[in-house]
C-alpha cells in the first residue's frame, strides 16, 4: 500500500507551521508530505510594514524554508499554484502539477479593494517581500526626485496610508520613524512631508479599546501623522487621493498610497468551488470545508465564527499558527487510522499594535492593557515565541527581535 | 577708502580652492571676500560617480562650506547665480546682487548633449550630490520593480553608459561593483542585468596609452561590463537607447541612461558676453579674459591652451585646484598693490582612473604606468592631498579615503 500524500499549499504562518508540525508527528514512511511555495523563503507577514517603511531589513523578515523544513522528510516545491481541483484532488502549478489525498490550503490574502476607482491600478499593499521592498524604494525615490525638480512637487512628499487598521496604523508608526532620516539623506525639511492616514470607520482602530486608540493618536500625531478619520476614499490616480469627509470632497496630491484597509481570502481558493464568503471559507471545528473530509485550510481562508461576538475570527497571524499545529496534530491522527478529530478553539493570547520602534499600545491576557515600553517588549516575546516554534533557538538568535531596549 | 570687494562664484574645486587661499594671504581690513554657491556644501565631483553607482555614500563626497571657511573672514551667501554683468561690475542671484571690484568665477561645467534626440530629457547626468543620489535611487527602484510585473521587463535591468572617457569607465567600474549587491538584494540573477558602455570614438579611454586601456577594459569585461566601442548614440527614449555602429543600427531596451560623454562650460558665462567656444572662456595666462583686469575664470569654464599639443587642457580637477592658487596669490597681489601678476603654468602630476574598488590604471610623474593595486592606492593619495590643503588633517581624517587595503 502506497503511502498516503499530503499537499500544503503555502509557506504562511499556517503552510510552515503545518509542515514543521507534520515533520515532527510523522515518520517517514507514514506519509509524503510536499509543500508548496512561490518563494523559497517564508515570510512574517506581520513584520512586512517595517520592510516597506524601510526600517527593517527583509532579509531580517524572511526565513529559508531550507532552514526550518527537512527536506529528507517534507518535499518542497517552489512553484506557483494555478488552480484547486478538489473533485479529482489534483492542484494544478505552472510547471507541474499534483495529487494528494489531504490537501492543507494555507493560501493567505489579496487586498479586497471594494471597487474603488483607481486604488487597485495605483495603490501599494504590503502583502509580500517584493511588495514591501518596492515601497520602501518608491517612497525613497520620490525624495531623491524631489530636489532635482525646478518646480517643486509636493506630491512626492506626501505619503497617504489608506485604513487605520492594525496594519495601517503599524505602518505609519514606522513612516514616523523613518521619515526624518529620509528628509537627512535627501536634505528636506522634516515639516515639508506629510503622512496622512485616512480610516472610513468613525474611529481609528475599530474594535480596539477607546483608551488605548487615545493613546495610539496622540503617540503618532505628536510625530506628525496626519489623521483623517471617517473619511471616505473615492479615488485614487497617479498623483492625488480624493476623500470624502462630513459630505464635503477633498483632494490630497500625492504619488505614494499604501492601501492598508481591507483583506480577503485568496481568490483560488474561492475559484475552487467552496461555498466562500469574500473569499474566506466557513469551516467546521476540524478546519474542513462542508462535504470534503481531504481538506483542510488555514489561516486567511479559513472563516470560523466567534460564538462569543457572533462575527468571524479575524485573519490574525496568532490563529493561523494555532490552526497550523490543530490541523497537523489531526491529519496524524487520521494517517495512523484514528477517527476522532480534536476540535479547533482560539487560544488569543491578546494583541499588540506597534506604533514605531518605541511604542506600542495592546490587550494581553484577560483584558490587561499594555502601553509605551511594556508593549514593546511583549511584542517582540510574541515575535520570539514564533520563531522558537518555527526553527527552535538557533532561528530566535537569528531573526528574533533581541534587542529589548531600543 | 573702502575695502575692495572680491566675489567668487561657485565653491567646485576652484571657487573654494580661491576662498580658502584667500582666508589664509588676506587681512581682515585688506578685502571683503564673498563667495556664493547654491547649496551649503561643496563636493568632490570626482567622487560623485561612486555616489552615483551607490558605492560610496554622498556625506562622504561633501564637505560643509562652514567647515573650511572661516566666515569671519569669508562672507558666504547661499544663493542661486541667475546673471553675470561684467559691465556693471555686479552679479545677479536669484534672492538678491552683489558688486564686485573683482570676480573670480569658478561655475564648473554642464552636460553638452550635442543635439542627440531625446537625451536632454530621458538621460541622466552625473553632475551634483542631488543627481548623483537620484541615479542611485533610479536604477535601485527599477531593480525593485522588477519582480514586481508579471511580465519581466529587461528595460529595468539594462543600464547604458554613455562616453568610455574617463567619468564613463569611472563610472561603469562602480557599478560593476554594485550590481552583484543589487540582485542579492533584489532577489535578480546577476546574467540577467546588463551594464554596456557606448563610446563613439574607436576606442575607449581615448588619449590614454594602449596598453592601459586594454587592461581597463579587460578587468571591466570581466566583471560583465559590455563595450560598444566606435557607437554614435542617434537616439534616447523614455525606455531604450538607438546606435549607430559599422553603420548599423541598434537598439537597446533600458530605463537608465548615463550620459558621461560631453561637458561644456557654464551657460552663464557665455552669456556674460565673454568670447566662448562650446562654453569655456579663452583666457590668458593671468586666467583673465580679454579686456577684463577685473575678472578670472578658474577650472571648467577656463580655456587654456597646451602648448605642446596644440589643444586645450581638459578640465580636470587637478588643473582647476592650481588656476584657483594662481588667482588666490594675484588677487592678494593686487590688493597689495603690485601689478606683476605671475603666469600660470600647469603643473601636470598625472592622471589615474579607478575601475571599482580594486582597480586602477593610471599615468603619474614623467609617463610611468601604474595598474592595479598602486594605481588604486594613487588615486587615495591624490583625493587625500586634496582634502589636506582644502581643511588639513582634521578633514583628511573625515572625508578622506584612508583604507588603502579595501
């Protein structure tokens, strides 16, 4: 009897941590376990704002996937899929293709650009080493233009973050850091450039307690972010943003909108017939879409309610590992014969929003918040914590965040 | 009686060579001294290709004009020449004028683009900190935006040096360099990215020995520099390149032309109404033109001829620092009084051109050659006596190229 294949698809937080998982749970003649992956690298999501503002290297955020996945027992495959094909269990990759009898899908996001004009031709998202980088240089080429021109244009210098979200707000708390040394290397007065953080929601970051989003604004504006709250973002072009705010139209001339404001489930996977909900897909406890037992997703796809709230589970890094190690742990049931499957339930540990190197602002365990140095710290123990799964110490010592002082 | 005044335009390497001699030969009641110049700093225009190619960083390449003129002896006015009115004995800035008793006009060079299509506007030239700094950032964006596009555009990878003179292979030497740290950091495989050198005369380096242009091409083919040699460029659009060689025509895709292949003297003073030939002033051998005891011209603007080859000197650094002694030592012998003024005689030590970090090749003391390591360690000596006599030891010790191992 041949031994059984599963396929991930994906080196996210939810692809590695399965693979790393499953090559510890599984001896190698229990099963060949491929995953599947673009790059050769994994990449924190999470850090990805840093290495767009230019504060963080990306070689600091990326992880050879050859450095935490023996390949002895988990193939790789770097290849890009193209499309799911869970009737025949095939997934079909632009050079090859394969079949499996599990299939973990851990696919990850797109930016969900609800339709407005111009945002997805003009506006960045941070999604991947290739997209952060590239925004980290067109931030900084648009300031070395700035002085070559007779004319000056204050849209080079103008950097509009569209959504005060999680990540919106992580992002321009590291523009806050960055900027002033950008305006040193191209000789620009620190007050002729302007971060402009535009959020549609009547507050910024929505859901997070009142006080600690008081403290958030005060932290940024007091290093010169702009705030343009309940705002509304009709358009985007090549160099301005129109808004609308209490009725009344405003233009921001600008070449640099980073859209940080909305999120779906990988369009593959909506592609591949689940029933999907902006792409994410309703799964049971066991992380299986209605009527198919052979497969499993995690992370960003992967739509499961909050009883609690009655809306869904945010796509958060922190779930995507923990469905990562409940998915790992039942498929190595289900390889040795066994029937029962743990059923999954979010352990949140809390969160922490970084506002810059310096300070952060989160809710960590029962509703304790954090401020100032104490959420800085906490940050980088959840970021350690990650790696010392992932890759155990020797990967803590070499992309962790050690430094606990700065 | 009123202190006459002396107004020096421009701090390049002979403008703050004169302001410097002249803090040092003249009393505080002999002369007012003023010297303008349009930013705050002066800069090594022979090291602006390293900061072009990203090699070396442009803080190292610019001196603070504060930090070697002492300006309770030397007034300094930031400013923009706009007219020079030799009739009127007075100097038009964009923010003000100014009247002279004498004038010391030190203004440096411009690209001369001799009408070839295009090239004014879609090439770059290697010409100030804020050009340099932008050809840095261009080709490093292009590099980032390539992994980017889903199709593959070699346009972004492809980087065209116009001129094999001695800025042009400076230049390509540099980049030889940086293009390996690029793709690493760019995630590009070096064959992938081209850097071609297109010089319309039949040979690279022209005017220099043989033997030395062989092995700079040589050392430059193998780091992956291609040279069309005897190529007129006809043509520059905003993402190619046309020539014309053994009279065929060829095109080459490319965001980034380098134009190092032409210069004249500054516009400004042909407009003066001074003789000119392509910009530069004939001027006698006391560096004044013809019919103004009042005026003298150092470095690029300057036309002087070698007698011993029938052509003009070119206009090297080297030339502009003594012509700016020269007219220190008259000045301060006018002001005193005297009207012998001596004779300028060129002083020629010898010219070496690196080729990246490493490599050098290099003609110095009655034509003997040097290769290699000593022709590198030659070119840091030169650049360090420079800083010696411009701000002694202290600035050797700040700016000065002083590992002569690297």
């Amino acid at each position: 009897m041949r031994n059984p294949n599963i396929v991930i698809l994906g080196a996210g937080y939810g692809g590695i941590m399965t693979a790393v998982k499953l090559q510890k749970s599984l001896g190698a003649n229990d099963a060949n376990v491929t995953l599947v992956n673009k790059h050769s690298y994994h990449y924190q999501t999470t850090w990805l704002h840093e290495n767009a503002a230019g504060t963080l290297h990306h070689d600091r955020t990326r992880i050879q996937i050859s450095d935490v996945i023996n390949t002895s027992k988990v193939n790789f495959v770097q290849d890009t899929v193209t499309e799911i094909k869970p009737g025949d269990k095939k997934v079909m990759l632009e050079n090859g293709e394969l079949s499996y009898d599990y299939l973990v899908i851990g696919l990850g996001f797109e930016a969900a650009t609800f339709g407005i004009s111009g945002l997805k031709e003009n506006a960045f998202t941070i999604n991947s080493i290739n997209s952060a980088r590239l925004i980290r240089q067109h931030i900084e080429y648009n300031f070395a233009k700035y002085n070559n021109e007779a004319e000056k244009k204050q849209e080079r210098l103008n950097i509009v973050v569209g959504g005060a979200g999680f990540t919106g707000i992580e992002f321009v708390g590291e523009l806050a850091n960055r900027v002033p040394e950008l305006c040193k290397e191209y000789d620009i007065p620190r007050e002729n450039v302007r971060i402009i953080n535009v959020e549609a929601a009547p507050t910024a970051l929505p859901g997070f307690d009142p006080e600690l989003v008081e403290y958030a604004m005060n932290s940024l504006e007091a290093r010169g972010v702009e705030f343009k709250i309940g705002a509304m973002i009709k358009e985007v072009t090549e160099n301005k943003l129109v808004f609308e705010k209490d009725e009344q139209r405003e233009e921001i001339e600008t070449n640099t909108v980073v859209w940080a404001a909305g999120v779906r489930g990988n369009s593959l996977v909506e592609n591949a017939g689940f029933v999907a909900n902006r792409g994410r897909i309703p799964v049971g406890d066991d992380l299986r879409p209605e009527g198919y037992d052979d497969v499993f997703i995690v992370g960003d796809c992967a739509l499961i309610m909050n009883e609690e709230t009655g809306r869904p589970y945010p796509p958060t890094a922190q779930i995507a590992i923990q469905q990562a190690e409940q998915t790992a742990a039942n498929l190595t049931r289900l390889i040795r014969g066994e029937d029962h499957l743990e059923p999954f339930e979010p352990d949140l540990k809390g969160t922490v929003a970084s506002l810059g190197h310096n300070d952060a602002i989160g809710v960590v365990f029962d509703d304790k918040k954090l401020f100032g140095w104490s959420a800085t710290a906490m940050k980088k123990v959840i970021d350690n914590r990650y790696l010392l799964k992932l890759g155990g110490i020797p990967l803590v010592l070499k992309k962790g965040k050690l430094n606990f002082f700065h």
